[in-house]
C-alpha cells in the first residue's frame, strides 16, 4: 500500500513538473578548489577538536592543515605501519581516530603517535573487509561485509582496546553497506539493495527492498536519516523535499511543486538526499550543482538557490564540514580534486557590460538624475539608477566623449571633467564646454588633467601633467598657478592628487615627491628621497594623498607601497609588499565615513586595512573582483548607497564596506609541524604537532635551527593566511610579519629565556581567535654560560686568596715553629751546658782554687791535677758533644752509629771495660730527625755512664736495629741491678724521660749476669 502511494505521489510530481520554474539563480557562494587536495582521490572525511582533518583517500590515510597532506605513516611513532587505501575514517570526542584500511579497522591516537589494529571477534574471516563507522551513543559501530553477509560490530569507547561485540548479522552480499540511526534512535542498515531495521536480541526486519534515503546532518555531529518512501519536512511551513523537487505540502490539495532541479545519480548505498545544515540554511547537491535553502521562517515559500559545481559526474557526489566547520567540501568520492565552499555571499560584485567588452576604468560617480557614470578609456558608460546589478551601457551624449579622467560634482549639480589631452571641461546635461586657455605664454603641451578639487573657500583648481592651475568658470578659463615665474617648481611636476588641509593648505602628490602650498601666500614645503629628515621620503613617485587626521597624511606611491607622514615627524609606517600589501604599487586610497579604515588599491587588488589594529584583508578575481590590476584614482564611494565602487583594466567592482566590517567567525592558530637540527646527535627530525607545542621549545648548544610550521583552522578563502612573530626576552619586540609564508626558522638565539608569540589572520583579514605562545629556552655550553665564567672568576680569586692566605698562615706557623725549636735548642744547650759542662767547669775552679789556697804535698798536687785534667777531658767532651748535637739534623743513622762507637771508645776502655757492638749488616741507614737523633744519644751515653759507674762489669754489648722501629739494647755483665733508681739518683728518670720526648720507650731489664737496657723509638 505504501508503495503504491509512492508511486502515485511519484506521478503527481511528474506533472506538475510541468508547471514548475526551474531552480532560482539566487547570489552566488564562494567557491574554489582546494589546493592542497588536488592530488588525492578522496574517500571520507573527518575533522577533530584541534582543526585538523582527517581524509581517507585511495594513497591512504592523511592528517591535512590547510597547507599539508601528511601521511599516516609519518605520524606513527609505535605500532604498524598501515598501508593501502583508506575508504571511511571518523574522529571519537577522545580526539582518536578510527580508521577502515584494507587489513582491518585500526585506532590511532595523535597525542602518543600510537596506532594498533582493532582486535575482531570470532566469525569474522581474514579477507572481510570494513565497510562502514558509525558513531552513536557513547559506542563505535561498524559494518563489516562477509562472505554470507554484512555483521555490525559494537566496540564501546569507554574500553576502546576491548574486542568489538558482534551484535548483528544481516542476510545478503558483503558489499557497501552504511549505518544510520533515525529519529528514534534506532539503528538503520542500508545496503545495495535493501534496508533493515536493527531490533534489540540481534534481531532485524527488512524495511523496503531498497536503500533508498533523505539524511540530515549538522556541524555539532547530530544527524536523522528517513526512508525516502516521504519527503523531507521542512522545520517552518507545510514544505518539503525530496530527491529532486521543493514541495509545498496543504492536504487534501494535491502537492505543488515549487522547484525542481535534476538529481544527483549515486550508488544505490547512498542517500539520494544528503543536507548538511549550516546557519539555519540547507545544503544538498544535484547533479552539477549545489543547492541551498534558508529554512529560517518567513512569510512566503523559501527560495531555492542553485550554483554550478563542477564535480566529475558518474562518482559518489559528497558534502562534509570543513575544518572548522565553517564551510563546506564537496567531492566526487575517489577522484582528485576537492572544492571549498563558503556559504556567504560574494564580498564583491562585478558589474556586467551590455557590449560584454573589457573596460578599463577611470572616474566613477553619478548623475544628478542617480545613474552610474563611468568613464573608461573605450568612452563614457552609465548603468540605470534603479538597479545594483545592472549591466553597463554607453551613455548617448555629446557630453560623454572623450576620456574622463576625473571628475568634480558641483554644488549646481554640474560636473567638472577632467580629459585626457584636452584639459578641462564644465558638463551641464548633455553639454560639455571646454575651459579656455588665456595664459600670458603658450598652453602647456601636456593637456591631461589627473585630479580636481574644490576648497572650502570655494576656489577650483585642477592637477595635471604640466603642474597646477585655477579654474575659473565664470570666464570659462583655467590659468595655472604662478605662471609668470617660469622657475616655479610646480610646472615641471605631474600632480596626480590633491587633497586640502586643515589651515588651507593644499598638499600635491606628484612625480618629484610631495609639495605643501599656501595658496594666499605661495609658501612652498617639499618632501622627497633627496630632502633631510623629516621631510625625507623613499620615493618621489606619488600616486595618491589622503588627509585622515590634522597631523597625517596617507600616501600611495608607485614604487614604495603606503607611506603614513607626520608633517612634522617623518614617515611613521610604511606598508610594502608582504608587510601589509600585496604589490608596492599603489592606484589610490579611499577612507570612507566615518574614516577608521583605509581601501588601498594596488595592481594586485583591493586591501582593507585598519591602522588601529593592522587588520588586513585583500580582495580580488576569487572574491569576485572584475579585475585585480586597478588603476590609478580609479575608485569613488557612493555616501548615499554606501557602495564603494573600484575600477581597473578589466572592469567595474562594487562592494559594501560595512558588509565587510561585520565580525566573522575568528579560526584557531595551530601549530603543525616542528623540524629541529639536534648537534648531539647530529641529525633533523621532524615532529608533527597536535596544534599546540605546550612543552615549550629547547635548544642545546650547537643545534643549528628549528623551524616552526604554522596553519589556521579556517582559511575563509583561497588567499593564503598571513602570520607574524615576536620573540620576547628581556624587553618588547615589535612584531615581524611572516606574509604568506607558514613557516618561522630560529636560529643564532642568544642564550636565555624566550616567549615566542604567533598571531595569525586569513586571507580575509579575519585574526585568529588567539595568540598562540611558546616558551623558547636557548642553551649554551657550560663553560660559556656568563655567570660559569663569573664564578670561576670568584673561585680563582679565592683560591689564590685562600693561597695566599694559607701560605702566610704556613709562613706565620713556619716562623713559630722555627722559633719554637730555636727557643728549645737553646734551652736544651742551655740545660746540656748547665748540667754537665757548668758541673765539669765547677770542680775545675774549685781543684784550681784548692791548688792555690792550700799547700799540697807533692801526692795530693798530683792528684788534684789528675781530677783537673779529666774534668777538663770531660768538659771538653760534653762541649764536643753539644756542637754535634745542634749538628744533628743533618745526620743519618749510620754517622750516629759512628758517633756511638767513638763515644765508646772515649769511656769504657780508660775504665777497664770491653766493649762489642753486634749490629746487623743489612742495617737500614734513614735520615733521623733531630730529637730523636738527640735523645736517642743521651740515652746510650747515660747508659754507658750507669755502667762505668755502677756496674762493676768487664764487658759492655751494644746491640742496634731498625726493623718497624729503633731498638738499642746496652748490656753489661756486671753484678746487676733491679731497674730501680737509687737514692738521689736520676739517670733512670732522665733516660725514661727523654724516651717520652720522642714517643718511645726505656726497659730496663735485671739479668742473672749483668743488666740490659732496652730503648724502643719510632723512626717515622
């Protein structure tokens, strides 16, 4: 029944077809083919949160930034490496992205560079292959196509590394098949041949033996799909669509069609209606065209508005969101080529010629009666009052012949009309009479007349090729300035502006620089490339002068872009090619009212540029430009219309400014792509970026150089975006304008710490919505880094001050010990000298003194004399020995052996003993310091001494070594001793003493035949 309904409905629109005007010509959209999707067939695309798209193609799987494909190869940086083409891809709120490749479906996460092929469950075979994505739900859905059928697989992103779930299986081929919910919810499968109904339990029902549907998608992801057994309701009003016709829909009457346009020819698993939604307006294709409809309500039918889009008929027809979901892309699916499509409406109109000939343009302005007048170099055109649109025809009248150059509306309603080689004339209707020459000498052989202007005090004047004149229109004559004085600067100039000042003066852009004159008094200032700051300029060729503000000028040159001159000052700014404009040849510059933006002409095209902000837009041929190279003073606003109208050598354009000035959607800045030279090791890598590079940059010593690669989200037109840069260190940085290049290089930093800020702006001049800023740390190495050599610098001075130091405090504690053991040798020869010589010394005197006092016999004379010649024997030798001992501190163990001996010799024979030295050969000969050289001897010569007197013996054994320390052993034979001292003794005593000293010891050992005396003394 549903069926038969559908046919018969089928019918009825076939007859009123009959009845339907075609599809409306409505404005034209903007459109241009993608540069940078040329070269790839397209298959799907996808975007995600960060401005990029994702485009499955025939070559593969791209990431694409409005300025490059990049393949999925190359962002890879762990998993397998994918190959073969691409047929779906979608992008899940996570930001990854699934894609469909021959080998099976496969996640890939930007962030992490990870990609890893999606696990499937059982019943699905080797050589199945994806067919369609679905994002629904909080879950991924996929269409895979079998050999027995297609399977519908349900992979929930929450656990995205889980095996997918085999929900469905449908009967049939495993050929293309898509997944659709409708506005229940439910899940729709479309196939070649059939659609179904995918119920609860893996249940499904057959809906119709075709796939024949209307979708509906929006830019948020939100989309309805019908059977297209009805048509497809509009949101306001009893209208409708279906594949090829605009219903109006008012039951019981039978449906009228408002338009009709032919359909699309797709694949039987595609919709036959697919609409992209953007700004309350319906976007679909039919065959060779894109349609459009505002559903916006409105009193009467929606209009529906066709254009031609010349995609490659006989392939799958698609329309996706761009980027930024700003505008669309429309392809053919598999085929190179992909066109952009803005849905607004051309920024310039060029204005049509009824005798389709090619103007080149001049003055521009109207009529009293309203009519358009143009003057060109072909003849005089007009265009009717009554309509922006209307073509450009030649004016019949007398008036109009000749090339108008420039013209002056008077306040009468005449015009004034500058010629080409004719000089100057007054129109009035349909007359046009010349202004005579009367001059004193002959007219000036150049009759050409660029530009006219009338003061506020009401005075003409006209500037042409042979300088400047006064017009006169009551003699109907025009005198030139200052014509007596053939020396008059001015008469050898080609004045092509003019504009007044604010005190009267008038300001002269002409071929040999800018002039200021006051015309009551003739006073002349120039300005020029030979004159001296401030009046110096880059250039003398000057096409335009604009008086914005009582203290600046704007000047257009013809070689030097757009100057902006403080009379006072010098030149404050200049705009150049890829610094502001397009080419440094300037036609003219308008501001219109209320004067805060400037419209600069160029051979290149149209710039509007505000200099609050350096906001810059160009127009040109792609934004509907009639031609880009515009001539000089070829431009003119309409204040009643608010139209500015601009002309060159290919035509007419005309354009609203505050259309223009409306706030348009602002993109993101993205940064793409980072290539950085590494010196450890010595290599370049390129990293591709998600769009932000929040880790900052670093760059080590010796790496050469980083490039930055830059893009926008939305580029809102073919011109290339623009980009600037300024690195912030340790002050302000003025802005360094990239132009359209997207890519910044630094190199040869200074070391420190760096903010590097990017701005952005579309070929529209629309900025980005932000800043983008990227901490740059410049490293060097170690040793050249200020604050290393400053503290090496402290640390050398305090090491040598710390030197110096130590070396004064060892000098210092060098002294005190010197003194110090100046101070004990002396006392200890003080104390040698005192105990045993001054003894000795004392019995000499008193033996003397005996000797002379007392009489003697001769035994007792000889007596005493004995005891006087050994007490002088002995002085003698306690001195001997005092002189060897300050002596000793060059001495070695070997020469104090020596010593002893000789010492033994002096003492022990004359007593009546024997002495033996046993003392081993291999004896080791060291250097013996003084005290323990001192100490050591004293104590042998005690011992000797305790056994000549105290021992009674007959033989005295010396034993010496040196293993670990210093032994000396003296041993008599005498009738022995306990070891302990005597009574009024303290040659024991002194011994131990003296062995303390030096950090040893004295033992004294009782023999059964004699007595030992044992020494121990550290050598180190």
């Amino acid at each position: 029944m549903l069926l038969n309904a559908m046919k018969m409905l089928r019918w009825l629109v076939a007859g009123c077809l009959l009845l339907a005007g075609p599809v409306a010509q409505g404005q034209a959209l903007e459109q241009h083919p993608d540069r940078g999707l040329s070269t790839v067939g397209v298959r799907d695309i996808a975007r995600d949160a960060a401005g990029f798209a994702w485009v499955a193609a025939r070559q593969g799987l791209f990431r694409y930034d409005g300025r490059q494909l990049v393949p999925l190869a190359l962002l890879v940086r762990r998993g397998p490496t994918p190959h073969g083409q691409a047929t779906r891809v979608v992008v899940d709120a996570a930001g990854t992205v699934w894609v469909a490749l021959p080998d099976g479906l496969y996640a890939f996460v930007p962030g992490s560079g990870e990609l890893r092929r999606v696990p499937l469950p059982p019943g699905i075979g080797p050589h199945d292959r994806p067919r369609s994505l679905l994002l629904h739900q909080g879950a991924l859905w996929v269409v895979w196509g079998t050999s027995s059928g297609q399977a519908v697989l349900q992979l929930p992103l929450r656990q995205p590394r889980q095996v997918p779930r085999l929900v469905w299986r449908v009967p049939g081929s495993g050929g293309s098949g898509a997944l659709e919910p409708d506005s229940a919810g439910r899940l729709l499968l479309f196939n070649d041949d059939s659609s179904w109904v995918l119920l609860p339990g893996g249940r499904q029902r057959r809906q119709a033996p075709n796939s024949h549907r209307y979708r509906l998608r929006t830019v948020a992801g939100w989309r309805r799909v019908q059977p297209a057994t009805h048509a497809l309701r509009l949101p306001h009003g009893p209208y409708a669509l279906n594949d090829s016709t605009l219903l109006e829909l008012r039951p019981p009457r039978l449906p009228r069609v408002l338009a009709s346009w032919p359909r699309i020819r797709n694949t039987p698993a595609t919709p036959h209606l697919d609409v992209l939604v953007h700004d309350s307006t319906w976007y679909w294709l039919g065959a060779g065209q894109l349609l459009s409809l505002s559903v916006r309500r409105r009193a009467g039918p929606p209009v529906l508005h066709a254009q031609p889009l010349p995609l490659v008929p006989g392939w799958n027809g698609w329309l996706a969101f761009n980027r930024d979901g700003t505008g669309l892309w429309a392809f053919a699916e598999g085929v190179p080529g992909v066109w952009q499509l803005w849905p607004r409406p051309l920024a310039v109109q060029a204005l049509p010629v009824a005798d389709g000939q090619h103007l080149s343009t001049r003055s521009l302005g109207r009529l009293p009666d309203g009519r358009l007048l143009v003057g060109t170099y072909a003849d005089t055109y007009a265009q009717a009052a009554d309509s922006p649109l209307a073509p450009l025809r030649r004016w019949a009248s007398p008036a109009g012949r000749g090339v108008w150059f420039c013209r002056l509306a008077l306040p009468d309603g005449r015009l004034l009309v500058g010629l080409e080689n004719e000089g100057v004339a007054l129109v009035a209707g349909s007359r046009a009479e010349r202004l005579a020459w009367p001059g004193l000498h002959p007219q000036p052989t150049g009759h050409t007349t660029f530009c006219l202007l009338r003061s506020r005090a009401g005075q003409l004047w006209a500037g042409g090729q042979e300088g400047l004149f006064l017009l006169d229109l009551a003699t109907r004559t025009r005198r030139r300035y200052r014509e007596v004085d053939a020396a008059w600067p001015l008469h050898r100039c080609e004045i092509e502006a003019m504009a007044e000042g604010a005190h009267g003066e008038l300001w002269l852009a002409t071929s040999q620089g800018l002039y200021a004159l006051q015309p009551a008094t003739g006073a002349l200032r120039h300005y020029g490339p030979d004159e001296p700051p401030p009046r110096r300029l880059p250039t003398g060729l000057l096409r335009a002068v604009l008086l914005t503000h009582p203290d600046s000028l704007w000047l257009g040159t013809a070689d030097a872009g757009l100057l902006l001159l403080h009379p006072r000052l010098g030149v404050r700014r200049q705009l150049t090619r890829g610094r502001g404009l397009p080419s440094e040849v300037v036609a003219f510059v308008l501001a219109p009212p209320p004067g805060r933006v400037l419209w600069v002409g160029t051979d290149l095209g149209l710039v509007r540029y505000d200099p609050r902000t350096g906001r810059r837009s160009d127009l040109t041929t792609a934004q509907g430009l009639a031609t880009n190279d515009l001539n000089r003073q070829s431009a003119w606003y309409d204040t009643a219309r608010q139209r500015l109208y601009v002309g060159g050598v290919g035509g007419l354009s005309f354009l609203a400014p505050q259309a223009l000035a409306a706030a348009e959607h602002r993109p993101r800045l993205l940064l793409t792509t980072l290539t950085q030279h590494h010196a450890q090791p010595d290599t370049i890598r390129t990293d591709y970026l998600p769009g932000t590079l929040p880790q900052g940059l670093t760059l080590a010593p010796g790496d050469a150089f980083a490039d930055l690669a830059l893009s926008l989200s939305d580029d809102d037109g073919p011109e290339p975006a623009r980009f600037a840069y300024r690195l912030l260190g340790s002050g302000p940085a003025a802005w360094q304008e990239l132009g359209t290049s997207n890519r910044l290089r630094l190199q040869g930093l200074e070391p420190g710490d760096y903010t590097l800020e990017l701005r952005g702006e579309t070929g529209l001049g629309t900025p980005a919505r932000h800043v983008l800023r990227v901490p740059v740390r410049a490293r060097i190495y170690w040793w050249r880094r200020p604050g290393v050599w400053a503290a090496l610098t402290g640390l050398l001075v305090a090491v040598a001050a710390g030197s110096v130091y130590q070396w004064q405090q060892r000098r210092s504690w060098q002294r005190e010990q010197y003194w110090q053991a100046e101070h004990a040798l002396r006392q200890r020869i003080a104390a040698d000298l005192h105990d045993d010589v001054g003894n000795l010394l004392t019995q000499i005197s008193m033996h003397s003194s005996l000797l002379r006092e007392t009489a003697h016999s001769p035994a007792q004379t000889v007596a005493r004399l004995d005891a006087l010649a050994a007490a002088s024997r002995q002085a003698s030798q306690q001195m001997s020995d005092v002189v060897w001992g300050l002596d000793a501190e060059h001495l070695r163990l070997g020469q104090l052996l020596d010593r002893m001996r000789d010492h033994a010799q002096e003492v022990l024979p004359p007593a009546g003993l024997n002495v033996r030295f046993q003392v081993p050969a291999d004896l080791p000969d060291p250097d013996l310091a003084p005290d323990l050289l001192h100490n050591l001897y004293l104590i042998y010569k005690e011992a000797l001494h305790n056994v000549v007197k105290h021992a009674r013996a007959t033989t005295v054994t010396v034993q010496l070594t040196a293993a670990t320390g210093l032994t000396l052993t003296v041993t008599d034979d005498g009738h022995g001793h306990d070891g302990q001292p005597r009574p009024g003794g303290h040659g024991l005593a002194n011994m131990q003493a003296r062995a303390r000293a030096v950090g040893g010891t004295v033992c004294y050992q009782p023999l059964p035949t004699g007595f030992a005396v044992v020494v121990k003394l550290p050598l180190g």
